[in-house]
C-alpha cells in the first residue's frame, strides 16, 4: 500500500479527494518521534516523598498535599482491576518516573514568548502552533478543508502539556474578559483555590478506582476550564497532551466546570513518541455541568499503539466522567479511539438534574495487537433523563476490540429514556469484537434500548467499491468511513476531518 | 434406595482440591507492586469449606464414581459463590447455599399439564422416581433406567457420560451448583434415545415432604439421528437442583419444554448442558411462573457444522405472594461453522418482581458463518420491579452475524387504548398485549397443541393475577 504513488491516485477518476488524501496519508504511526530536550526527574517510583515533591514542584499549598497524601495512602492498600477483557503484563509501579519536566520549565515562563523554542517547535510540528492566532487545533490538513471558508476563522484556545508541566494556554486573556478561567491545574490551585476545593474530586472521589485514586497522588498537571453563569464560551477550549519522555507516566487532571446556563466545546489530543516499552498514562477528567449548563468533550485519542509485534505503546487507564448535578444539565462525550496498546476508559455520565441529558459518540479502532476495553455508563437519577450511546468498534489485526456499558435507570428516574447502539465490525478472522452491556432498570415508565450488531466488511459494498476501480484497502476505509459516519459527524468540524484520516491510518496493512 | 450405599464424607478430596484450589488463587491474584509493602495474603480469598459443602456425601461405588470424585474436586476449587461474584452480579445465592431450605407448605395440585397428550409419564415424587405411578418406561427407540439402576451396572453408557458436559461446562466460568449436584445426585433417568421416538416423554413432579430439597441429574444421549420430546412439569421439592447434560450426536433432534411452576418461598438452580454435533438441533423452552429464587443456566456448544440451538423462557413473576427472582443465565459458544443460535426471553414482571437476564454468544476463532441472535426483553407492569441484563457477545470470527437486543418498559398506553376504545375491559386488554408480548417466546415450542397448551396456562395465570390486583385495588 505505501508503494502507492500518491500523484498517480490523484489523477484517477470518480475517487474523491478525501479518500485520495486519506490514502496518501497513510503511514505509519506519524508522531513516532521524540523532542530532544534536556528534562528534569523525580526519582524513579513512588512512595509518599514523591507525593511531596509533586506537590513542592507545583508550589502547592498543604491541603493539597494532604489530599494527594490520603490518596496515596489509600492507593496502597488497592489491588489492580483486571475484570476489562485486557491482556498485558505486569506493571512495575516502582519503575516508572512520576515526574519530568524539560528543564527550561523549572522558571515558569510568564508569557508564551519566553517559552523554550525547542518546545514550541514540538508543538509546531504536531500541527499545534501555540501562537495567538486563527488556528485550528491538533488537526493535520485541516486548512485544506473546502468547508472552511475564508474570513470564516474558528480560534481555539490551546494548554499544551507536554510530560508533567503544561507549557503555556493560549488566548488567556480573551477568555479572561468573557470572565473564563482557562489555565493549568497547577495555576487553579494557587490563584482559584475556592473552585478547586469544591469541585475536586466531588466527581470522581480519590477512592474511586486504583487508577484514578494513583491519578489524585500523583497528578502533575492538567488543564483548568471554569465558565461563569450565563457565558457562552467564545471559542474552542483545547488540551494537547504530548508524553516524550521514556519510562515516564503522565497523570493529567482535567477539571470542567459550567457553571448555570454557560456553554463550552472542549477538545483533548494526544499523542507520544514510539518506544519500545510501555508507559503508562493515567489521567482523570471531571466535569461539572451545573442548571441549564451544556458541555462538549471531544477526544481524538492516538497515542502511539506499539508496533505491529505489540512492542511498547502506551498503557491508557483512564476515568472521565461528568456529573450533570442540576436540571437540564446537557454534556455530550465524542471520542476517536485510535491509539494506545491497551486502553480501559469509561466516560460517564451521571444525570442528576431533572430532564438532564447525557450522550456518547465513540469510535474505538484496534489493529494489530491493541486491545480497547471501553465504553460509557449512563447512571439516570433525575426525572425525565435522557441518555443516547453510538458506539462503533472496529477490530483488525489480532486486536480485541470490547465494548463495556452501563445504563441504569434508578426508581426515582421516571419517564426517562436510553438509546443505546453499539456496533461491531471484524476485518480479518484473528481479532475479536465483544460487548459487555450492562442494563439495569428500576421503575416501569423509564424506557431503555439496547441494540447490538457484530458483522464484518459487506462483501457486497467492497465488491461495488472495487468495481469501481478503488483497491481493496481505499474500499475497506471507505465502508469503515461509512461505518462510523454517525460519531463523525457529532465531533466538531475540524476533529471530524482528523478523526477520518486516522480511520484509515489505523487500519493500514489489516486488509489481504 | 442408595441411600444406604457405603459413603464417605470427601473430606480426604476436600484437603487436596483446596491445596490446588489456592495454588490457582496464588497464580490468578492481581499482582501486586514490588514496592508496595501490603503483605501479600496468598489463598486469603478463599473462604473455609461452606458448612453445605463438609456435610456432602457422595456415593463412593456404582459406575459414576469417578466423575462425582472430580466434581466434588471441581466444588471445593470453585466453592460456594459469593454475593460479590461477578457471576452472581444481579442475583444473590444466600439461599442456594443454605444448608436446608425453608419448609414449603404443599398446596392444592395444580391441574395436571398436557394431560390430553399421548405421552410417556415419567412421576417423581420428592425428586425420587415413583414406578408405581409412572408408565412403564420403555418405548421403541428409547431405553430409560433410573440413574441409580445405571450407576450400578459397571460399564453402563452413562460412566462416560455423567458429568462430562458438566465438566467442559464449567470453563470460562464455574458453576458450582452443577458440580455439587454431579457429586451428589443420586436420582435422575438415564435416557439414550437409539431413534426418532414419536411420543414424548414427560416428567411429572409431585411433593408429599414440605422440607423436600430434591437433587436431580439426568444424562441424555441421543445417537445419530434420534429424536425426543422431553416434557417436564410441575414442581420438585421445597429446594430443587437439577441438571441435565444431553448429548445430541449428528442429526439427532431434542426438544425440551419445561413448564416451571413454583409457589410461595421456592427456590430453585437448573442446569441445561447441551452439546450439539453435527447438523443436529437442540431447542429447549421453560416456562416459570412464580418462586422466591430461581436460577436457570443453560451453556450450550454447538460442536458440529450446522447445527442449530435455541433457547427461549417465559418468565412471569408477581411479587404480591412474596419476593420474586427469576435469573436466566445462558452461555452459547459457537466452535463450528454455518450454525445458528438463539436466545429469545421474555419476562413478565409486577409487584416488586426481579428479572434478571445474562446472555452470552461466544464464537470462536473459525466459527464461520455463525448467525448467533439473543433477545431479552421485559415488562415492567408497576414502578417496583424490576430488569437487570447482561446480554453479552465475544467474538473471535469474522464472517458472522450476530446481533442481540434488549429492551424495557412498560405497556404501550397506545396500544392500551386501541384495545380499550374498541370496548376491550382494561384487564382484558393488558392480558392480551402481555400475551403478544410473549408470543416470540412461545413460538419456539414447535409442536402447535403443546404451545396452544401453555398460551392458555398462561392465560389463565394472566387473569388470576389480573383479577388479584383488582380485588386488591378495591380492598385498598
């Protein structure tokens, strides 16, 4: 396939130009490569002195510490979960470092021009300028998008995390003037401490899971997003997380609040050098979307997966969740799965506020050896709540693709409602597709549906593409296009075209 | 009857299969960090023996003796389930692992079942084989022995059989219930079908003991293209536990309809092991009305290139006589290619009533073609009960379709109200649209009078319920 010449494709008829680019794009892993820059460490493993120097290099005050401390007191005592459909070998939490910063980080730069050019240029070269202007975030060819007219610019505001430290937000001060906080979690905890103890963890409690409570010791950065009542945020808000160090875990915490009435649309990319072990990248999401208050949270998540042998790839134990604790609360998760050798991540949604709304749009790909385990929980206990999950998994190579979800409708939910469809596509006889649908219902008026289908490429729909001169690969990409179209079109615009492209890199080589 | 036969109690088995037992929780335990400085309790999960489990006796001679010596092995590795088991998620065994069940008063006989059939009546009574009530229990292309009669005939059919699909059964997930009765049971038929057998043969329950807790084990084979209807109705014992391993060699056909009846505090664990070869069908439907507990597994293999397996249930449940739990359990695996499965439940649940539902279709790598479809569908008539499901599929072949849904609600007010400005009373219309609410259920029994016969038993339990509330509403 890569032998394929890409100026040839662009001359044959009757194919458009996005399957063209689609095809020409494909390669391998693209963001396989490392920054060289010179980093700073804590001391590899973990134990409470760790904790504290975490909490030392971020200057955080003693209740955080202290915070941090009972978490990982807690965290010793718990035992892995190994109940996700996931094979992988034994993880020595001792043996990964917990902090690392490039060393020109040690000074915080105060603004975006004093930071480290090596590192812009990391930024730069995924596609992420970290420069004030009309940009697209994390989003390669995006500018060649036909829909994108001139004049029409979209701006998004960008953190940029890179290892531990976040490297600069852009935007800031615009966002400050519609009254937006929008900064690192290490800055909210030293200059908005109010919101951040009452909204900490009231999502996902430090005792929440083994992962999430390692997350609550050991956190190093993240992003910070507090919309006041009534704002409509004015652009895009972006976190791109980028690991580059090796042997290192990234443990981000992102915390969301909209406050009543407020609007915003968050998108999170990632990506990490190829290595040949396995890091870990345990990261936790709160958000809290208060009355009348609406939240959207898109992921494209391409961390590198491990080569084609299943060698190194990134380890990604991750909880998000949204709590919609007051009525018509609305939050919506979008999320391309593309990367990571294993993945185990459950985006929820909690609908406590009457007639609140939760909705899950996710497309999970696994080639070669990958394995995802993920899905949503939909927990109704408002009145009047409504939950919609379109979950599309896509299995090729030797890859076990697992779909995991939860709907429940509580006795006080009455008159709420849950649509769920997952669906399954195989390519080739040694991956496997599974789902594991939890639905548990508790009053009579509530009304919850399940579908689930589990089928391979149409015959049928490649003969007709093939016959119309594309080759089996450029056929495969176009149905699995087709395939996942309804999660597609709910990311945003620019997420979507980057989304497409990645369907396809995922899939390279699974086909013959 | 054996009750006599020389026993000894395992405690000899029990000592060597907990050794094992915890070397296995050794090896499967989450391992822990090095640096972590939790003291590692290895074998700490494993609970001490269940008083249930040291007071277990089986029976040390007859032909079988070998396979209840493994499957109490089996018992004590896997122990008694726990609440927290994800097995036992939706449904708690608290009362499948008493020591005794509660007694059971013995009510009014219900009307005997299919009693207008041409059939061969096999009685039990308490769970122990009644000659005297029973027809004579031979017919052409069938020989029948009571399970004792064949364990005391070395080198019988059933040493070989016994236990056997019970054991393969027992992978992924253990089912402790079914090796305690492996181990134990000590009543049951032997039935080998040599033919395709034209009238059915139904086993007919019947209690004279309140405290009765009935263990049951019968081993059916069925050679190459045999064919057997086997009906079981009424209820067996204040506790029943009961398995049935059936062995369907090529072409053979085996229909299995149950009508469960339970009342008052019964509870109850039912095991169906099939294993289907070769261009053979195994269809199988239960009908259960009623009963504190019930827990029906049904793990079925389809083993041979095109063959066929379906399983069905009806489950209606009042909670107003008593607490309601109805598990069905069903764990498909597709190891054959161009097979076709189904699971079709339906479960009818008011007054506080628990349906649970946990289906799996497992296909395995090469299992081609595959067309695997499961159902579970439920009615909620009131606010307090109850649907827990876990329709699950694993998938390890490519060119398969399989597909499953699940829904809930309640009556359709639409529908409803069709019916009712048509001059249907509202009773009368909610039995009718509970009625099509199980038709696809029902329509797996094959035969037209059998299922005409449990559309109108059901009927009759719709309206008795109906008239129950009404009088309740009025007295309210």
């Amino acid at each position: 396939m890569a032998a394929l010449d890409a100026t040839e494709l662009e001359v044959r008829e009757g194919v458009d130009r996005e399957t063209v680019e689609t095809v020409a794009n494909m390669g391998s892993y693209k963001y396989g490569w490392d920054t060289e820059i010179e980093m700073e460490y804590a001391p590899r493993g973990i134990n409470e002195d760790i904790v504290r120097l975490i909490s030392e290099k971020n200057g955080e005050p003693e209740w955080m510490t202290d915070w941090r401390l009972a978490a990982f007191r807690r965290w010793e005592g718990m035992t892995e979960p190994r109940w996700a459909m996931l094979n992988y070998p034994h993880i020595d939490y001792q043996d990964q470092f917990y902090y690392a910063r490039p060393k020109s980080m040690a000074v915080k730069p105060k603004s975006l021009d004093e930071v480290d050019p090596k590192l812009l240029a990391t930024y730069a070269k995924l596609g992420i300028p970290l420069k004030e202007q009309a940009i697209l975030a994390g989003v390669e060819g995006a500018d060649a998008s036909p829909i994108q007219a001139p004049g029409d610019e979209r701006r998004v505001a960008v953190d940029a995390v890179f290892d531990s430290v976040s490297v600069g937000t852009t935007f800031k001060d615009e966002l400050a003037k519609a009254g937006v906080i929008f900064c690192s979690i290490s800055e909210a905890i030293r200059n908005h401490p109010e919101l951040v103890k009452k909204y900490l963890g009231s999502v996902v409690p430090p005792s929440d899971n083994f992962f999430a409570t390692l997350n609550s010791a050991v956190f190093s950065d993240g992003s910070f997003v507090y919309i006041p009542p009534g704002v409509r945020c004015p652009m895009e808000l972006s976190t791109y997380f980028r690991i580059n160090a090796e042997n290192t875990g990234q443990f981000e915490r992102t915390l969301i609040i909209a406050d009543k009435g407020s609007y915003v649309s968050y998108l999170e990319g990632c990506t990490a050098p190829k290595r040949d072990t396995a890091q870990l990248h345990a990261a936790v999401v709160e958000i809290v979307v208060l009355e009348d208050a609406e939240v959207k949270y898109s992921t494209v998540q391409n961390w590198f997966p491990g080569d084609e042998d299943g060698k190194g790839g990134i380890y990604n134990f991750v909880t998000k969740r949204a709590d919609c604790r007051e009525a018509r609360a609305k939050v919506m998760w979008t999320q391309v799965e593309t990367g990571s050798a294993i993945t185990w991540k459950y985006p929820s949604c909690i609908l406590r506020g009457e007639e609140s709304q939760g909705e899950f749009y996710s497309i999970a790909i696994a080639n070669n050896l990958q394995q995802a385990d993920t899905g949503t929980k939909m927990v109704h206990l408002g009145k009047n709540t409504r939950s919609r999950i379109v979950s599309k998994g896509i299995s090729a190579g030797r890859a076990q693709n697992t779909y995991r979800g939860l709907v429940s409708m509580h006795p006080r939910a009455t008159n709420s409602r849950n649509y769920t469809q997952c669906d399954s596509l195989l390519i080739g006889d040694k991956c496997g597709a599974h789902t594991v649908p939890y639905i548990e219902v508790k009053n009579t008026s509530s009304r919850v549906e399940h579908e689930a289908t589990t089928s391979k490429v149409d015959d049928d729909q490649l003969f007709y593409c093939r016959a119309r001169g594309m080759d089996e690969e450029e056929a495969v990409a176009l149905v699995v296009n087709g395939f996942c179209r309804e999660v597609l079109q709910a990311l945003p615009m620019e997420f979507a075209m980057e989304a497409q492209s990645l369907v396809a890199i995922s899939l390279e080589g699974s086909v013959g | 009857m054996t009750d006599t036969a020389a026993r000894t109690a395992p405690a000899e088995i029990q000592a060597q299969a907990q050794t094992q037992a915890q070397t296995q929780t050794r090896a499967d335990a989450p391992q822990k960090s090095r640096g972590i400085q939790t003291p590692e309790v290895v074998g700490g999960t494993q609970p001490a023996p269940a008083p249930r489990l040291e007071a277990l006796q089986a029976p040390q001679d007859g032909c079988t003796a070998a396979a209840r010596r493994d499957a109490m092995q089996r018992l004590v590795a896997a122990g008694l389930p726990k609440p927290r088991d994800e097995y036992w998620r939706y449904t708690d065994p608290k009362l499948l692992n008493a020591d005794t069940p509660a007694p059971l008063a013995i009510g009014d006989e219900e009307p005997q079942m299919f009693g207008s059939l041409d059939r061969l009546r096999l009685v039990f009574v308490d769970g122990v084989f009644d000659p005297a009530a029973s027809d004579a229990p031979d017919a052409d292309g069938v020989r029948i022995e009571t399970l004792q009669a064949a364990d005391a005939q070395p080198g019988h059919w059933i040493a070989q059989s016994y236990g056997a699909l019970e054991a393969a059964g027992q992978k992924p997930v253990v089912r402790p219930f079914a090796a305690l009765n492996t181990a134990v049971a000590t009543n049951g038929l032997a039935i080998h079908v040599s033919a395709r057998v034209a009238r059915p043969v139904h086993i007919i329950h019947r209690r004279r003991d309140e405290a009765a807790d009935v263990v049951l084990h019968h081993v059916i084979r069925l050679d190459a293209g045999a064919e057997l209807t086997l009906i079981e109705t009424g209820m067996a014992g204040a506790r029943e536990n009961t398995v049935i391993e059936a062995d369907l060699a090529p072409g053979a056909r085996l229909h299995h309809i149950a009508a469960i009846r339970a009342a008052g505090t019964r509870i109850g664990a039912r095991h169906i092991f099939a294993c289907v070869d070769e261009d053979a069908a195994f269809k199988s439907f239960t009908l259960s009305l009623n009963g504190t507990l019930m827990r029906h597994e049904s793990v079925i293999d389809i083993a041979g290139d095109d063959s066929v397996a379906h399983v069905a249930g009806a489950v209606l449940g009042d909670g107003a006589q008593g607490p309601f739990h109805h598990d069905d359990t069903v764990f498909v695996t597709h190891g054959a290619e161009r097979c076709e499965s189904r699971q079709v439940f339906k479960k009818v649940l008011k007054n506080g009533a628990v349906g649970v539902f946990q289906g799996k279709i497992l296909v395995k790598p090469g299992a081609q073609k595959t067309d695997g479809y499961q159902i579970s569908q439920a009615l909620l008539l009131d606010d307090d009960s109850q649907f827990l499901a876990k329709p699950e599929l694993e998938i390890y072949a490519d060119d398969v379709r399989c597909s499953h849904g699940s829904t809930t609600g309640a009556i359709d007010p639409v529908a409803l109200y069709y019916l009712r400005s048509r001059g249907v009373p509202k009773d009368r219309a909610i039995v009718m649209l509970v009625l099509s609410f199980l038709a696809e259920a029902l329509a797996e029994v094959e035969d037209d009078d059998l299922r005409a016969e449990i559309g109108d038993r059901l009927e009759l339990w719709l309206n008795r319920h109906a008239t129950a509330d009404s009088h309740r509403a009025g007295s309210a």
